[in-house]
C-alpha cells in the first residue's frame, strides 16, 4: 500500500516538471530580430570613407605677438599719466609727459647761439673775399688772407656744431611726449606721475603687450622634424590651440597658422622649438598661459574608418567582429573575427587600411561576450538589421 502510494506521489511531481517546461517554451518571447535563443545583443556601426587629419599634440605657453617696456629716454619730473592701466592704446597714442621747460630752454639757448656763429660766419667769409682780393692787388700779405679763410671755415663749422646741437636738443624736447611705441593692452603703471624718471628707470613706466594677434610657442620631439618639414613645403602649416585636458576632445579656443620654426635643435631636450599665430579675436589666449597645441602635418584622403571601440586585440594582430547577414530568412545574424591593419588612430575615429570595405558592419557594443560564429541580435546602429 506505502509503495503505490509512493508511485502515486512520483508521478504527480514528474507531471507538474512537465507542464512546467511546456508551459515556459509555449510562453517565451521570441527574438525580434530572428535571432535564436542565444542571440547577443549588440551594437553596430559602418565602416566610412572620410578624410581623417593628422595632427602632432604639444604643450604650449602663449605669449604676446610683440611686448614694449615704455622706457624714459630723458631724466625729468613725470608730470602727467594719459591713460588707464589695461587700457588698449595705438601706436603714436600719447602715454605719459615729463616736463619740458628745461629742454625748451635748452633749445632756445641752442638756436640763439646758433644765430650768433651765423653772424660770425657771415662776418668771416665778407674778411676772406675781402683779403682775397687784396691779395691780388698785391696789397695785403698771402698770411693774412689764408688765416681770414680759415676763420671763416672755423665759424663754418661752428654753425653746423649749432644745427646739431639744435637737432639734438630738438629731440630729447620729443622725448618729453612719451607715445606707444606699439598697439596693444597696457600692464599695470610702473611710476606714478610726480616721481623723477631716467633711462636707468629699472621698470620703465608701462608694459605693452599685442594681444590680437597673439602667438603661442611649444615644443615637439626631433624625431617630428621631417614631418612638419614637408608641411612647410605644401603651404601654411595650421594650428588649432584648445583648452588643457585631451587635446583631441578639448574644447578649441583659436584657429592658428605656424609662424616660425626654430633654426636648430635643442641639444638638451632633442625638441624643436616652433611658434605659431592666432588672431585671438576674442581674447581667449592670454600672455603665460598654457594651451595644448595641435600641428595639422598631413590629411588621409578617403580613408576607411571605424569607432575606435570596434577594434579588438588577439593573440594574431588587431581584428573586429564582422556582422554577417542571415544565410537564410528569419535566421541569425552572425559575426566573425575580420583581421584588420590599422593606421592612424583618434579619439574618434581609427583608420583602417586593409580588412575592411566602407559599409561593412562592425560590432561596437556588447563584443566582450562575442567570439567567432556567435549569433547576435542588433539593437541600433545598422540600416541592414531586419
């Protein structure tokens, strides 16, 4: 009786275990994409033509296109300041004055003397043709009219002594309007109006610096020098100047052109110096900061290309999981393992030099779980997913 019971017992479990599996393969949701049941899913995305830039990254300091120090070329009294400490000015703008009474004086001295040596000369040189003359008539001694010839050749000379002294004394009296040598933004106002300034002035009285345009100076390994040499060659060599960080997702700041590359290599460092130009129409690079620097040496013209996460590495080389259409209606996508050679690689973009054809399909989400033949399930990415 306890054995029947028993049996009766085993088979009412193994009928529920029966209706159980029935019950789940009669309710499974099927694959939307006429997958099977160990489809993948994953992402995908083509493989493009497209003209991929070279750039060369480096560390640069930006500095200003030109910088004056406004030196005093008189000693005096500074008597007046004419204009604002950060201030843009133009060349010629009047900054500063020293007072010109002492130089004024000076210079009327100058001119009055020289009217004097004038006079002399004129009074010398009437003596000469005078003694000259007499000199023929046999009237005077050949003495005494070489020595009137030559008071009128020293008063000569000391009237041109005069015109120089006045010419001098001409410009230092400029030099009491000190004007920008350059245009640019003034720094902050060395000497306050009052104070005795000179030559010697150690600060001068202002800084000058150019900002628009501005240039920005960095350094690249020797090894870089044929390649920036051969962009030289095909024409102006662009720049572009971006915010610190990973210069190739940073944000850019300016658009610039190489301006100079230094003339020799440094033995220290085996770096070569170079500067380039930007109009910085915004001010967004100032003199001492720091800005990545990105030299455009070369473009790969219709080069094939994928993300950068579709690549993978294996024991044979770099390869991609090549997305396979079904062999027949409704069945699976598929992928395999497409070697592939590589050439430049970005932040965005890797160039693909054999191993692929623009168009085909490459897995880029969900490869970690993938391996050759494995069936997939395509969630974005594809024109040709079903």
């Amino acid at each position: 009786m306890a054995k029947r019971r028993g049996r009766i017992i085993f088979g009412l479990v193994a009928l529920a275990l029966v209706g159980a599996v029935a019950y789940r393969l009669a309710h499974r949701t099927k694959p939307a994409h006429g997958g099977g049941a160990t489809a993948i899913p994953v992402e995908v995305a083509k493989a493009t033509r497209q003209n991929v830039p070279v750039y060369l990254d480096a560390l640069g300091t930006v500095v200003a296109y030109h910088t004056v120090t406004v030196q005093p070329m008189i000693t005096g009294p500074l008597t007046r300041i004419l204009f604002t400490p950060g201030q843009f000015v133009k060349k010629g703008d009047l900054l500063a004055e020293i007072d010109p009474a002492p130089y004024r004086a000076t210079l009327d001295q100058a001119e009055a003397k020289l009217a004097q040596d004038k006079a002399s000369l004129a009074n010398a040189e009437m003596q000469a043709r005078q003694y000259a003359s007499l000199v023929k008539q046999n009237y005077t001694s050949k003495l005494q009219a070489a020595t009137a010839l030559a008071t009128a050749a020293e008063d000569r000379a000391l009237v041109k002594q005069d015109e120089a002294s006045i010419e001098t004394d001409r410009i230092n009296l400029g030099y009491t309007r000190i004007t920008a040598p350059i245009s640019g933004r003034t720094g902050i106002l060395q000497v306050n109006a009052g104070n005795i300034v000179s030559p010697s002035t150690t600060s001068g009285i202002v800084v000058i610096n150019t900002l628009q345009p501005i240039s920005v100076q960095f350094s690249l390994p020797q090894q870089d020098l044929p390649a920036i040499i051969a962009a030289m060659k095909r024409g102006k060599v662009d720049l572009l100047a971006t915010e610190e960080g990973d210069p190739q997702t940073a944000k850019v700041l300016d658009h610039g052109t190489l301006a100079v590359l230094d003339n020799t290599v440094n033995a220290n460092t085996g770096t070569l110096t170079l500067k380039g130009t930007f109009a910085n129409p915004d001010l967004t690079l100032w003199p001492g900061a720091y800005v990545n620097v990105r030299t455009l040496v070369r473009t790969i013209d219709n080069a094939v290309t994928v993300p950068p996460v579709a690549v993978q590495q294996g024991p044979s080389g770099s390869f991609v999981f090549l997305v396979k259409p079904p062999a027949k209606k409704g069945g699976s996508f598929t992928v395999i393992d497409q070697k592939v050679t590589l050439g430049v690689q970005t932040a965005r973009v890797v160039v693909v030099t054999s191993g692929l054809v623009p168009g085909d399909e490459v897995v880029t989400e969900g490869n970690s779980r993938l391996k050759g033949g494995s069936a997939i399930h395509i969630v974005t990415g594809s024109a040709g997913a079903p």
